[in-house]
C-alpha cells in the first residue's frame, strides 16, 4: 500500500516519482541490465527514458550510448528526438572491404545517414561555402552531430600538389579510429565523380599530413540527396575507405513563422546549457 500525500512528501517522494519508481521496476525486470545500464545513469536520464521510448530495445540502446559518451539529460533528449538509433552506421560505404576488423565496424558505427543539420537554420537553398561556413562558426553543434571521437582540424585546408593548390573543405581526426577524416561537401545529388575528387584528397592526405602512427585517411560525401544504388556501385572499385551521406537542413518555412524562431545567439545559448548539465 502506498504511503499517503502527507507521508510522501514528508520523505521527498512525490506520486509522480512513485509512479516512475514502479515504471522503472516493470521495465527493467532483467538485474544483470540494472546493474550494467541503466542503473549508473542519473534518476533523470531514467525518467527520460521510461516518458520517451516505449520499445526496451531502445531505451537500452539511448542507455548505453548515455553512459559510453556521458552525455546530460538534454543531450540525451536531443539524441532522442533526432532519432540517432535510426541514423547510426547507416551510410553506405566500404569499410569492410577497405579496412581490418575491429576498426571497419568502429568506422561504420561512427557515421550516420541523415546527418541533421537543423540548427544551422539554413534551408535547402543554402550553398556549399555558406553550409560549411555556418558549420564552422557552431562547430560546437557539428562535433556533437558527428558524434564521439571527432576532433576538428581545419576549414578549406592547403594542399599542394604539382604546383597547383587544392582545398579541403573540412578536415577531421578520429580519436578512437587514429585516423584523419576527409569530409567533402556536395548541396546537389550524388554523382559518381565526385569520389574522384575525394579520393585525389584523401591521397593527398596520406602523403601529406598522415603520420606512420595514423591509419588509412577516410573520405565522408556528404550531399543533399544520393540513390542509394547509384552510391553502392560507385563505391564498388574504391580501394580507399569511403562512406556516402545525407545531410538534412531546415525545410523552407513561411517568413511569419520564421520570425518565430529562436535566433542563432539563443540557440548558442542553449548549447552552452547543454555542456554544463
């Protein structure tokens, strides 16, 4: 039997806490889980979970990502809401051909498809230089799309080669895979030639900047749009590792509501919340 109002509030349990309490004893049922998962995340996290998902799969799966990469609450929640359990290791590429094993399923774990650029607020009619310029400027917000392991380098990055001058657009390096990623993009669809052009850069790289404690450098496409059959062929006599994604703006909204929403300096603001909680 319940304790009653007066008692509840007197030993600091609300009914709504007593409410999650008996939530979180039917959902998580399994003790080897409790101890493993969700029992080292913060009451919060929990709460998030039992409100926001109601599959056990992916309550465990937010769970164990929350505990690998300490994220807070909100992140978590932003996770959630971005759908990462749909997105991850989805975009296509050649790692198992390219790479060893461990680190081609790292490297497929690690990239995602769509990448959700939202808070750019940018819309699809924004350009190649204006995205990454945007994408620089709230670098903050990108490494935290792209995901753990990610640490920025550079924008339009010098290259020279014959004499003649190249320009990454923007350059990465993966902690976990110990290696330089290339990232090229595209605000048009998918089309072939366009691994050319990655994979001369990611040569360029590997002769250039790579050092003998690094792997192989990997190229990541990203494009407004790609057939999916179009991206496998086209990856199919690559001998570099390369991975094909999409990248999701803003959808064009009308001029009233845009005036509804938060500025790019509120948004920062948030983010910098983010990081504290």
């Amino acid at each position: 039997m319940l304790p009653d109002a007066h008692v509840r509030a007197r030993e600091g349990f609300s009914r709504s806490n007593l409410m999650y309490m008996r939530a979180f004893a039917q959902a998580w049922q399994d003790e080897s889980i409790v101890q493993q998962a969700v029992g080292q995340l913060p009451w919060g996290h929990n709460v998030v979970l039992l409100t926001q998902l109601k599959e056990p799969t992916e309550r465990l799966f937010y769970a164990q990502k929350a505990i690998e990469h300490n994220w807070s609450r909100n992140v978590m929640v932003m996770q959630i809401e971005t759908r990462l359990i749909e997105r991850q290791g989805k975009a296509i590429t050649n790692f198992e051909l390219r790479l060893p094993k461990p680190q081609s399923d790292l490297a497929i774990e690690s990239l995602k498809d769509p990448y959700r650029f939202d808070f750019l607020m940018l819309t699809d009619q924004a350009q190649e230089r204006e995205i990454e310029n945007a994408l620089v400027k709230h670098v903050t917000a990108f490494l935290l799309e792209l995901g753990a392991g990610f640490a920025f380098v550079g924008q339009q990055v010098h290259l020279e080669v014959g004499g003649d001058d190249f320009f990454i657009d923007l350059l990465f390096y993966h902690l976990k895979l110990r290696c330089y990623i290339v990232i090229e993009l595209k605000t048009g669809d998918f089309k072939p030639e366009h691994l050319g052009q990655l994979g001369f850069y990611l040569t360029a790289v590997d002769r250039q900047i790579k050092t003998e404690h690094d792997t192989a450098t990997i190229g990541l496409l990203l494009c407004k749009n790609k057939n999916k059959v179009v991206a496998e062929y086209a990856l199919g006599d690559k001998s570099q590792p390369m991975g094909i994604a999409e990248y999701k703006l803003m959808e064009s909204l009308p001029t009233n509501l845009q005036a509804q929403l938060p500025s790019i300096e509120e948004i920062e603001r948030e983010l910098e919340g983010l990081s504290r909680d």
